[in-house]
C-alpha cells in the first residue's frame, strides 16, 4: 500500500539553484497551505530558445509535469513546482500567433505544475541587490502561480491573483499586487486545497 501522506509538493529544480531559495520556497508552501515539501534531484532541460537562453512556458511546464511520479498503487498524486534560476519563460499565443513575455512564472489552472524562473533578477539588477530582492518577492511569485494550481484565475481587485503584465513590475513596483488573496479568491482556493487533499489521502 502508497503511504497516504497527504497533498506533497515536490519542488523540481531546473538547473541550479541555491539551496537558500529552495528551503524559503518549502517554508511559504508549508505556510500558506500546510503541505509537505520534498525537493527532487536537480534536472537539466534544454532551452527551447538557446538564442536568448529561453523556454516555451507550455513546454516546460510538460517537461516538469513529466518527473510526478505514481505511488505504488499507480495513481499519480501530488503538485510539482519546477523552479529556475537562468531560462526567461516565453508563451504562445495561438490568437495572435505570437509569443508573449518574458513572464516569471507559468502554471496551468487546476493542474498539478507551477513553473518559476528567478533569471528575470538576475537580468536586471546587479547581483548582491537582486538576490535580496528575489528572496523578498518569492513569496508573491509562488502563491500566485500556487493560487492558479488551486483554480484561482487572474482576479481584478487588489489581490495576490492580480496578473501583473511584466515582470519588472511585479518585483519592482510589488505595491501594484499585494502579498495576500483577496476573499473570494482566498476561500476559492482553500475549497481547491481541502478537495485535493482529501483526494491525496485516498
Ligand atoms: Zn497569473
Ligand atoms: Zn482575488
């Protein structure tokens, strides 16, 4: 018989990335939504766009979803978050046949993969102020890609859930979206979470 351990997020580093950011992101995953966090073996995936050093988010995020592995019993359990620290993130948009970004983070709605990527600190300020600076705002980074895992699309009132259209704003302006979910989104997202984690004890 699996162990029933609960809902587990497995946190997939893409590249390397520093141990002090992996143990940050268990901390706010284990705050805001109680779950165990167990971090996987680092993983190499090859840039879609070598030219610019990019991923296509869709693909990645396939990429990552691909290292959930079954439990004993063959069900496949769990929410994996692939996290990287080089790769910029680029999203196809069948309307206009064109790719949007770069975006910092990508995840599919009421799905079971998140990805992050840190590479748009990295490319914009020097290193000793940004990696503060990423460390500050990761929490805004992951609870809203976690938020989108939990159902929550882009919410229009002063709320975590807010899409930010780029990047810089999100980590430089971090006013423009505040560190909590609003109510509504708030209580969508804890119904995802007590569904899924009954689901994850069967
Ligand atoms: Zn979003
Ligand atoms: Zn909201």
């Amino acid at each position: 018989m699996a162990e029933k351990a609960g809902l587990i997020f497995y946190l997939q580093p893409i590249g390397r990335i520093d141990e002090k950011i992996l143990r940050l992101t268990s901390q706010i995953l284990a705050g805001a939504f109680g779950a165990e966090t167990r971090v996987l073996p680092s993983v190499k995936i090859k840039k879609d766009f070598p030219e610019t050093g990019s991923y296509d988010a869709y693909g990645l995020a396939q990429a990552v979803h691909g290292q959930l592995r079954p439990d004993s019993d063959g069900i496949v359990r769990g929410i994996i978050l692939g996290i990287t620290a080089s790769g910029r993130f680029y999203s196809f948009d069948p309307k206009t046949g064109r790719y949007d970004g770069p975006l910092d983070g990508y995840a599919a709605i009421n799905g079971a993969v998140a990805i992050i990527t840190l590479a748009t600190y990295y490319d914009y300020r020097d290193e000793a102020e940004t990696k503060d600076l990423a460390e500050s705002e990761l929490g805004n980074l992951i609870l809203h890609e976690t938020g989108h895992i939990f159902g929550a699309t882009h919410c229009g009132e002063y709320c975590l859930m807010r899409s930010n259209g780029s990047p810089l704003t999100r980590f430089i302006l971090p006013k423009n979206r505040p560190r909590e979910y609003c109510q509504s989104c708030a209580e969508k997202i804890q119904r995802n979470l007590q569904e899924r984690t009954r689901y994850a004890a069967k």
